[in-house]
C-alpha cells in the first residue's frame, strides 16, 4: 500500500504500550489504521484508532478529546460501541474473519488490535478479468458466506461489505475486514450518515435514520455482498440505493439492470439469479440468511422467475412499478399497481439490456 499521511495520526515510532507504530495503513471519517509491531509477541499487527474527525481532534500529548463539550456525550456514545463492536468481533475465530486479538482505552480514546492480513483487495483483484470467472467468484465467495453466517449467527451485522473491505491473502483465500457497525451508529448519531455508506453497496434501510437500525439484518449484508458480485460480473457497482428509490418512489420503472440481464451468456442462470435476489430494493424480498441464499447459487435453484421489487409508496397510492424479471431464461417486464387496483398484464419482452 502506497504512504498514507494524515496530521491527526501518532507518529511513526509512537510507543503504545507494547506495540510500536510503523505506518499508516489506512485514514477514515471513523478512525485510523496503523501497522504496528508488538514487541511483546514480535509480530505485525494491524491496530485501528477511534478518532471520528467531526467529534475529536488530537491533543500535543497524543491524546484525543471531543472538539467541544456539546460533543462529548456522542464521543463516549460512539466510543462505547466502538469497544462493544471489537469484544464481539473477538469471539469469532474464523479463517475468514478478520481476527481481533485485544481491544484496550489508552489516549482518552480506544484501540482495535487485528491480524495484519498481506494480500490485496478483493476491489484490485477484480480489475484482472481472469479473476472475474464464475469459478472464481465462486471460490471467493463460499468461504465468506460461512464467515458471515457465523457472524449473523451471533446477531451481528457487518453493515459495510464492498470490494476494498474484502481481502484476498496471498495464499489466495478470502477474509472480511473493516466491520462498520459502530461507525453506522456513529453516523446515525451525528446525521452524517450519508458520508458513512457506501453508495451502490448500501441497501436503501441503511440510509435510515433510526439509531436502533431495526430494519437491518443479514439481508443488509446479503445485499452488500450481492452488490459486490454485480461488480464482478458487470465491471461497475449497481446504482445507488436512493437513485433507485427516487424512480420507484416517482411510479417508475427500477432503474438497475439485472445481472441476469447483464451477465447473460457469461454465467450461469442460477449464479445470475441469486445476485438479482440479493439486490432485491425491499428488504423482505431478499435472502433473510445466507443458508436461504446459498441454496440459490446451486444448479436449478431458480425455480422463482426473479427478484420482485415492490414500491415504497404507502398502501392508498396509485402508482405504478416496473419489476424487471426473467422467466425461463427469457427477459419481460411487468407492472404491479399500488392500492386495490388490479395490475395491468405484463408488457411486451424487451429486447436488450438498455431498455431496462
């Protein structure tokens, strides 16, 4: 990874504790990244820093305090979840999750001490085509879907999966890094959650503004992911949650094409299929846990014509939406009406993915 700078972090050669500061791995809205050597294990350690940049700020003497009084309370708020996020994270030990060694309060503030994965990016690895193979993604993919099942299993949500948060060791096995649970609390917190998603891998709940987050679940996840595989096959991530909820919130047709549109004829109908599933707009139409999705990527699992969207209007609008599907193989659209009015019948086929 290439030098990273930034004024607020500590110094390259700052003790903390037993661990000494070596670079910069990565720089947030959250927090800070280091790598680290612990001296008392003689290993490289990666090492992340709560330090939210619209709250806090770093004092001469290293430590870190709140911008003003009027944020303390959000600071403590935050940094409370940041210490819960990483007691939790430690209990999984999992050969695809990202390990969490130790969590420990130092400098007014709190430190995650994770494995230090060498590898690359799942998002630099996809800019290879070969990578982009359905084999591939497949083997990519299984290995993560045991991961997150364990981590769902235990009532978390990881809340930002995307290319740059999924790692690919150099032995070339998969593991999830990066959890953002605290940090969309956070975001919640101080209503700067729109700078804390991810827009195109974010489902359209995670732009709610309710601390208690209650319609999230794996299906968030399940949709990130899906997201993720839609870059794989596609080349470009799907169109942001909010873009596609202003067309449907308007009458209109949902304006992402489906992979089973876009990646006909490259891969399997069944592979195809469950990524449409998966980005499924509304929450209940999606997987509700990866066992339920992971059935779909097998051969034949496709016996359902396709993920079906349903408006956000309320139950007394009259609008009208677009669900683009596919039957058999054969791309169609049809149009489903709010309210107590009957839907009209389906539309003719479409010819190409463009008119989707």
């Amino acid at each position: 990874m290439s030098e990273l700078h930034s004024q607020h972090a500590l110094a390259v050669g700052y003790q903390l504790h037993w661990f000494q500061i070596e670079s910069i791995l990565g720089v947030g809205g959250f927090g800070i990244t280091y790598l680290a050597r612990d001296g008392n294990l003689k290993r490289s350690v990666a090492i992340k820093e709560f330090l939210p940049s619209d709250l806090s700020v770093r004092r001469e003497d290293s430590t870190v305090e709140p911008l003003s009084e009027a944020e303390s309370d959000t600071f403590r708020w935050g940094l409370d979840r940041f210490l819960s996020e990483a007691r939790t994270l430690a209990r999984f030990q999992h050969p695809n999750i990202v390990g969490v060694h130790s969590v420990f309060e130092a400098n007014n503030t709190a430190y995650m001490v994770m494995e230090y994965e060498q590898g690359s990016s799942f998002g630099s690895v996809l800019r290879d085509p070969d990578n982009c193979s359905e084999e591939k993604l497949r083997e990519f993919l299984m290995p993560l879907l045991d991961g997150l099942e364990r981590v769902h299993e235990a009532g978390f949500v990881h809340r930002d999966i995307k290319p740059n948060n999924l790692f690919v060791r150099d032995d070339g096995s998969p593991v999830v890094l990066d959890f953002g649970s605290a940090r969309q609390a956070l975001g919640v917190e101080t209503r700067t959650l729109t700078s804390l998603v991810t827009p195109g891998y974010a489902p359209f709940e995670q732009y709610n503004d309710n601390r208690d987050g209650d319609k999230q679940g794996p299906w968030t996840d399940i949709y990130a992911l899906g997201a993720t595989l839609y870059r794989a096959v596609t080349g470009k991530g799907p169109v942001d949650a909010l873009t596609r909820a202003g067309a449907i919130l308007k009458g209109h047709k949902d304006v992402l094409v489906p992979a089973t549109m876009a990646g006909a004829g490259r891969y399997s109908a069944s592979f195809l299929h469950a990524i449409d599933r998966a980005l499924a707009f509304q929450p209940e139409a999606r997987p509700q846990t990866i066992a339920e999705w992971r059935v779909m990527f097998e051969d034949g699992a496709q016996e359902d014509a396709g993920a079906v969207d349903f408006s956000l209007g309320g139950e007394d609008d009259d609008k009208t939406l677009v669900i683009n599907s596919n039957e058999e193989g054969v791309p169609f659209q049809k149009t489903v009406r709010l309210g107590n009015a009957p839907a009209p019948p389906p539309a003719p086929s479409q010819g190409s993915a463009s008119d989707v």
